[in-house]
C-alpha cells in the first residue's frame, strides 16, 4: 500500500482537507453572525 502510494495524491488530499476545513469554518462564522451557535 504504502509502495503504490502517490505523492500527487497526498498533495491532493491536504489540498481537499484543508479546502473542507476552511469551508467548515466559514460555515462556523456565517452560524455564529446569524445567532446560531449549535454548528460544530
């Protein structure tokens, strides 16, 4: 698994985490200016 591994695919992979982790925080700030604080 790790012989067949890609380093493009690693790069790919922290590029989409840390896309969905800028999202997720963006989402967090957008709940918390409209008064909702139960979005984890």
């Amino acid at each position: 698994l790790i012989d067949s591994f890609n380093p493009t695919d690693a790069g790919e992979l922290g590029a989409r985490e840390m896309a969905l982790k800028l999202r997720k925080e963006s989402y967090r700030q957008e709940a918390e200016r409209n008064g909702y604080s139960d979005i984890e």
